[in-house]
C-alpha cells in the first residue's frame, strides 16, 4: 500500500481554508485517497448570510466531491466543522474548541490567506501574518502534532530573481509591523503602504513573506515545512481534469479571453508562464506531511513547487494554445472572437487598448444606450484593466527557483506513492492541459452546458461576418474620403479599378472561348 495514504489512515486533521480553491482539493484528495483517516477538522467563518453549518452542506455537495461521492458516499461524516475567524484573537475558537483541536489533531495543513493583490495592509497582515501566528500558537498546544504545513507562494520573495528553497529575512519585523497596524488610522497605513512593501509588488506577496519568517521566529520546535506553489492553475488529471472553480490568477484572463472581452493582454512573450496544477500541489502537501511527520526533517524544509525549471512554457505559447482551445470550445455568447493578442510594449499595449477595447465598448455602450439599456461594457474593461495591471509584474518576467527539496521528495516515494500521489511535472502536456483548463473554466466556473457548443460556433461565426462587414465598410469610406482630398490616391484608385476591370473581362473572355 502507499505510504502516504497509509501514514494519514487513523490520523486527526485540520485544515484551514477548506473552503478555497485549494483547501476543497486537498479535502477531496486526503479523504479519497486515505478513507481511512480518523477526522478531518475545518476552520469555517460565517460568511455572507450564511451560518457555519449551512456553508458546510454546501461545500460538500460542490462538483470537487463527485467522485468521492460515489467510492465512499458517507465521506461527510468525517469533515468536523469549527467556528473560527482568522482575524480574531485566537482565531476566535471556542475554549471547548479549542481544547478538542489541542487534544486530538495530528497534523496541521494551513491554507487559508487572502490571496487578493489589492488587500488593504491591514487585512492582509491580521490574516495572512497574524492568522499565522494564533495558529501557531495553537498548534504549539496540540499535544499529538506531529507535522504542521503552511501554504506560502513561490511569489513571496518575488523581489529576487533566483529563489533558493530557503526563509529570506524581511526588510521588517513581522511582529513590529503588527504592532503597528493595531493602532494607526487605516487611512495613514494606505498612504504608507508603498513604503512598508518596498520592492514587493503588492500586500499580499508581502504579507506571505512576513508570514514565512514569523514561522522561523515562532514555531519553536513544531515540526513544520513550508509549501510554495507558483500560479496554481485548474487540475491536471484529479479528480478530473480541468478542474477550477475561481477567477484568480490566469483563470480570469482565460475566461475573459474566451469570451472575447479581452482582446490584448501586457505580458512578455518569452517570460516563463510558471502555472502548476492544484492537483500537483495538493500531493506534494500531502507528500510534505507524510514526509516531516515521518522523517522528522532536522531543519524546516521549504519546498518550491514550481514547472519552469523542468518543463517550461513561456505566455507566447500560451496565447495559441487559448485561442485553439477556445476555438474549439467556445464558451457562450462571446462578446467577439476570441482572439488576445499579447505584448510587453507599452506604446503598442495602449494602442490594442484604444483600438481592441475602448473603442468597441463605447460603442456597444452606445448602442446600449439607444435601445434603452444601461451602459456596462466600459465599466466591465475598467476593471479588467485593472486586473491585468495587478498582473503585470508577474507576467512580464521570470524567476528561476530552485527545487532540491522537491527532488529528494519525489526520489522518496515509494512507485505506489509516485503513482497514486502524482508530484512529477515532465510529464504534463501543456497543449492538452490548457485545452482542459479552458473547459474547466466554462463547465465548472461558468457553469454552461456543453450541448451549447454548436450554438456559441454559430455565434463566432456570426461575429466574424459581422467583423468582416464592419471592416470593409470603414475601409471603403476612409478611402472614399482619401480619394476626395487626393489627385494621387484618385489616380491609384482608377488604376486598381481599370485593373480589376481588365481581369474581369479577361476571365470572362477566357471562359467563353473554353465554351
Ligand atoms: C491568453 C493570454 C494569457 C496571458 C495571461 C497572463 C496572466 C498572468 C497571470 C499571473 C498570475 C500571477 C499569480 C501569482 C501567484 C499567486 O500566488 S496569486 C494567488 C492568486 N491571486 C490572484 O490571482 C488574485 C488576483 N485578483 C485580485 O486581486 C482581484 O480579483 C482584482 C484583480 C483586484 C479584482 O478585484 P475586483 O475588481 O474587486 O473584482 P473581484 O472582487 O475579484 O470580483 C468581482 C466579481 O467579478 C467576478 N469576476 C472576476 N474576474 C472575472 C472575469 N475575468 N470574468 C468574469 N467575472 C469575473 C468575480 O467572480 C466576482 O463575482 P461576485 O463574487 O461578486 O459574484
Ligand atoms: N491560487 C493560487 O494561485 C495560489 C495560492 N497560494 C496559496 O494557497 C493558499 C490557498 O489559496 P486559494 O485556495 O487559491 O485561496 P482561496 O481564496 O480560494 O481560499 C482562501 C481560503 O481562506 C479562507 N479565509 C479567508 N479569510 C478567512 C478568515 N478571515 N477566517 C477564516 N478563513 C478565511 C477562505 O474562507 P472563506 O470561504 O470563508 O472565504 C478560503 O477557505 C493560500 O495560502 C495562498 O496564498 C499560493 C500560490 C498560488
């Protein structure tokens, strides 16, 4: 049997984040693959109207848990829902919560932050450097800990260029920084923000990388490793490929290129498009738990997880694989052709904007506004340049991380381990994976019906006569207008006509002698 799946049979675990893109995953993966573990505890908030409980019920009926489903139908009864709120002081657990999580839970997975990269400081740090700490503070008081496993991102120390597989010291004390958000007005802490995050290119990286070394101050002798994912993209085969349920990172792009809002994106052709599936990242989490709880590592290990360095593929491939696979899957209602075109150059980058973006939304807002309608495509392209500004910085350049650890961890696995808990990356066939990426994206985050497909192919076609009339039309009148202001252009105009006219004739001629 897998080592791995037989090391968590019998244990108690706790998961924060659980209900996250990641956190559903790795749930899904830990109860399938080890049905026999004893409990898996979960950090839940009440969250827009809806009580703990209720978010429970419908988190497990979430499509992640299909297959589940199906090979052990009362999986649910082992998820133990608890009460917390990062935030909070003592991640605002019960006592008696408290209490049962200190007596009973093995190993710890760490999930939860706020993964948005326009997070007020204050935010950012309560969860993802303060969260952090309450954790570890509790962690210190579970009694049977064997393994505790933080989620960082291979982005956190994104100001170097070479990321070695180690905790780097931050320009600020993570604790000194906490203190002082607990009192500054939250207006000043905005103005100061670009100052305290110096060459890090947003809170949330910043954060991540406070939270890594608060680790190194705080665990004491917890027995800890860190996992550092690049851009966690939809599943590669588990448990089924494709799998995505958000609009973070590239999925967002994907989906508004699919629909044909996005029709230029800043990025560099040649920069490393560094994307790893959830899946993959998920069992190298669990590898890394089953690993510290068992080997017991003498120093943390911190593992990058990252597909560069072994099977890299850069945005400008990434542009033809979108389109083709959009081409064949188009997702519903396309707003036009899917068809983004990708650039570092800024002078370029504003022209498509002007050309590609504005210009038709103003249109289409227009012809909104005629027909009675309230304008939104120019309020829809705002926000999505702004989303392509946030992701600028890390789809104009590449970082080249080193993955030792990683290595010895997969040369560590036993075959059944290798097989049933697939970490190994040069395999992955980025054609088909984007192709199922994209798919994901419309069935599982947009949630449209694949029988719509010949409908959406009908509409692309649509779209590109409508393209090519609307071309034309504005070529002949900016001609029309040429041609009144210049003897030249007059000239060359009856020149192409007497021509075209000439071919006429010949091939007409042509045809009645064949007769
Ligand atoms: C083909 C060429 C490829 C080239 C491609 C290059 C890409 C280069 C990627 C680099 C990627 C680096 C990744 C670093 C690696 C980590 O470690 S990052 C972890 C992942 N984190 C992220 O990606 C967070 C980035 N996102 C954000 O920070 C925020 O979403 C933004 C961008 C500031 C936008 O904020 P906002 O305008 O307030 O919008 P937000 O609240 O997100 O969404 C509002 C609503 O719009 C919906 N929405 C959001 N996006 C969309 C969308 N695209 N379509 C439709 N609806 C949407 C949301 O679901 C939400 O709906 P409701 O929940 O309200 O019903
Ligand atoms: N997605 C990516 O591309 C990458 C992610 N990572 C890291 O992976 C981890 C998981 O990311 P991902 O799954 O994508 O993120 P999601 O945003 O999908 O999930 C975040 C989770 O954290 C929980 N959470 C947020 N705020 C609180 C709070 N105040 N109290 C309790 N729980 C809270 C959320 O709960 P709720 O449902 O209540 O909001 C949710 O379960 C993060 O640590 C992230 O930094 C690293 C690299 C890349």
């Amino acid at each position: 049997m897998s080592s791995i799946a037989a090391y968590y049979n019998g244990k108690t675990v706790l998961i924060t984040g659980a209900t996250g893109f990641m956190g559903k995953v790795l749930v899904e993966k830990l109860l399938r693959s080890s049905p026999g573990v004893k409990a898996v505890y979960i950090l839940v908030r009440p969250k827009a109207g809806q009580s703990m409980q209720n978010r429970v019920v419908t988190m497990v009926k979430c499509k992640i848990f299909d297959r589940i489903r199906e090979e052990h139908p009362n999986f649910h009864e082992k998820i133990k829902p608890i009460n917390a709120e990062l935030t909070q002081p003592n991640l605002a657990i019960s006592p008696e919560d408290a209490q049962e999580l200190a007596s009973q839970i093995n190993v710890v997975f760490h999930c939860a932050a706020t993964v948005r990269f326009d997070e007020p400081l204050k935010h950012a740090l309560l969860l993802n450097v303060r969260g952090t700490q309450q954790l570890l503070l509790l962690a210190r008081q579970m009694q049977k800990l064997e393994a505790f496993i933080h989620i960082s991102t291979a982005y956190a120390n994104c100001p170097r260029r070479y990321i070695d597989e180690v905790i780097y010291p931050t320009p600020v004390d993570p604790q000194r920084l906490l203190d002082l958000v607990e009192w500054m007005d939250e207006s000043l802490i905005q103005e100061i923000t670009p100052k305290l995050i110096k060459e890090w290119p947003n809170t949330y990286t910043f954060t991540k990388a406070l939270a890594e070394y608060l680790i190194v101050q705080e665990k004491g002798n917890l027995n800890a490793a860190i996992i550092r994912p690049s851009i966690v993209g939809a599943s590669w085969h588990e448990p089924f490929p494709g799998w995505i349920d958000n609009y973070n990172g590239t999925s967002g792009i994907f989906i508004a290129a699919g629909k044909g809002i996005l029709q230029t994106i800043k990025a560099n052709i040649d920069a490393v498009a560094d994307i790893i599936p959830v899946d993959v990242v998920i069992n190298i989490t669990l590898a890394a738990g089953w690993y510290t709880a068992v080997h017991r590592p003498k120093s943390m290990l911190v593992y990058n997880c990252t597909t560069g360095g072994t099977n890299p593929f850069c945005w400008g491939e990434m542009e033809d694989y979108v389109r083709s696979a959009f081409k064949r899957f188009p997702l519903d209602q396309p707003f036009r052709t899917p068809n983004a075109i990708i650039t570092s150059n800024y002078l370029i980058y504003q022209y498509w904007i002007t050309v590609r973006h504005k210009v038709p939304a103003l249109l289409y807002d227009l012809y909104l506004r005629l027909t009675g309608r309230k304008p939104r495509m120019m309020k829809i392209f705002n926000r999505l340049h702004k989303m392509i500004m946030l992701l600028e910085y890390f789809s104009c350049q590449s970082w080249e991380w080193n993955s030792d650890n990683l290595t010895m961890l997969i040369n560590q696995l036993s075959p059944e381990d290798r097989k049933l808990f697939s970490i190994d990356v040069r395999q992955l066939h980025w054609p088909e994976y984007i192709e199922n990426y994209c798919l994901g994206a419309k069935k599982y985050v947009l949630k449209e019906d694949l029988s719509g497909i010949p409908a959406a192919k009908q509409h692309l076609r649509k779209l590109r006569n409508i393209r090519y009339a609307f071309n034309t039309t504005l070529l002949v009148i900016i001609w029309r207008v040429f041609i009144a202001r210049s003897q030249m252009a007059r000239n060359i105009w009856y020149f192409v006509v007497s021509l075209c006219y000439k071919f006429l004739y010949y091939f007409k001629a042509s045809s009645t002698l064949n007769h």
